[in-house]
C-alpha cells in the first residue's frame, strides 16, 4: 500500500472526491458534500492523507484534517470541526479505513503529518464513534500522552406534528422561503456562510427536511433535519410553544494528544 499527503483546499477537496467509496456508509457529516462545504468554509490549512492499495488505485484509508497555528502550537483537527455546527446525537466525523492494515498505514500518514510541521503541536480528534480502529491504532502509536475521552451526546426529539399543523418540506425552493428564520436562529458561533451553503447544497440534492410552525403570521418553531438512506439526523432547530424534546443519543469518543507529552516511535500493535 501507499500513502499520500495532500495540503491545501483544492487539493483536498480532491481527496474528499477520491474517498466517496469510503464514505458512502457513513453519516451525512462524513460524506463528500458536507466535507467539500466545511473545506470551502474552512480558514485553517487543510491536509489530506490516503492510503491507496497502489499508486492511483481506490482508496482503502483516509483523514481529511485541518490545522491552526497559534503562538508555538499548531492544533490539528478533523475537517468539520468548527466549520460546521454538528447535528446532535450521533458520532459526525469519521476516520475511513477498510481493515486494521489501512489502519496501521494511515496512522503511519498522520503521525508523519505531524512530525512535519513547524514547532509543537497539538492533536484533537472528536466526534468518533466507539471502536473506530485507526483512532485505536493512533493512540498505541503516539503511547501514554494520548488520551480518549468518551461522551454520550444528547440528541433533539421531533414532537413538532403534536402542536397540529406543521408545514414540512424537502423542496430547495421552498426552504428559501423559511431559510432567514432559520439563519437568525442557527447554532452559537456558527458562521452565517457555512451554515446558509450546507442548508442549500444538501437540500438541493434532496437531503433536507425543513419543518416550521406558524402561528399569526410568525414562525414559532422550525426544524431542519438531514435525511437520506441512514436515520433521520436533526441538525438544529429551535422553538416557542414546545414540541421538541431532548433525548438520549449515541456515544462517541475523541483523542487528545500533544507533541510535548507523548511518547512517539512506538511500534505497530
């Protein structure tokens, strides 16, 4: 197998096209639309790393990262991470591999990205479901300084059909009608941009479920939730008069790691 560093949007953004096959299971937040809109978003430097069966073959391993230098320490994350508010509930980032052997060469990509920027740096990888096996194999190699954290999420429950009339649509253009509603309300510190460009690109491929109650003439409840092949995820929403509840959600794991505290060079496990 092979391994390759990518650096910069454009280049990513071909890697992001070049790992569909990888993704095509995962969550919505893990698939190429969502990254590709997150990488547009993004003002951090961009790396992608692929481990390849051959040279131009189909990809068997994947992470597509973005770093932030501040003062001494680069911080490097998961594309998405920042860029775009999560849908609650569920692990949204993936780390793609077909087997444990992926695992291990991606971990030898990422460790090399690593040892490769200027100064210390700092990894923070979030948002992963429990299990994930290069997030495993990431943290036998880089040894005691790295440390997992694991967080069950909350997740927002759809009650809106019980306060009776609920308009709710998939159509690209009729969210344009309820879409500033929406904005005026998005998440704390997500960027208007972002979040107006993932809402349009992923309705318009029919990803995109809008809910709203109206109640004289004003918009006291709205819902948009990602729909496809897998679970309906609700991304946000927000309400007045009830009808959305918190839940339980799923577990996801995240690893933390520094380059002053960990002890690097240790072998495959």
């Amino acid at each position: 197998m092979t391994t390759r560093v990518t650096a910069g949007r454009a280049g990513l953004v071909r890697e992001i096209r070049a790992t569909a096959p990888l993704t095509v299971r995962g969550p919505v937040t893990a698939r190429g639309p969502w990254l590709t809109t997150a990488a547009q978003a993004s003002s951090a430097r961009l790396h992608g790393v692929l481990v390849e069966s051959h040279q131009q073959g189909r990809p068997r391993g994947a992470a597509l990262l973005s770093s932030r230098r501040r003062g001494p320490v680069t911080t490097v994350r998961l594309l998405g991470d920042g860029d775009l508010p999560d849908p609650a509930g569920a692990p949204p980032r993936r780390l793609p591999v077909v087997d444990h052997g992926a695992a291990e060469e991606l971990v030898d990509g990422v460790v090399g990205l690593l040892e490769s920027l200027p100064g210390r740096w700092s990894l923070r990888l979030t948002g992963l479901p429990l299990g994930d096996p290069a997030l495993s194999a990431l943290a036998r190699r880089l040894g005691t300084g790295a440390h997992f954290r694991t967080e069950r999420a909350r997740t927002l429950v759809d009650r809106l059909d019980d306060l009776g009339a609920v308009h709710r649509s998939q159509d690209p253009v009729d969210l344009e009608r309820w879409l500033p509603a929406f904005l005026d309300r998005r998440p704390p510190g997500a960027g208007l941009g972002p979040v107006r460009a993932a809402a349009r690109v992923h309705a318009g491929l029919g990803g995109l479920e809008h809910a709203v109650v109206v109640r004289g003439g004003r918009v006291v409840a709205g819902l948009l939730t990602l729909v496809g092949d897998g679970p309906r995820r609700p991304w946000w929403g927000w309400t007045e008069t009830g009808g959305l509840d918190s839940g339980p959600g799923q577990p996801s794991v995240s690893l933390t790691a520094a380059s002053w505290s960990v002890s690097r060079g240790r072998g495959r496990g």
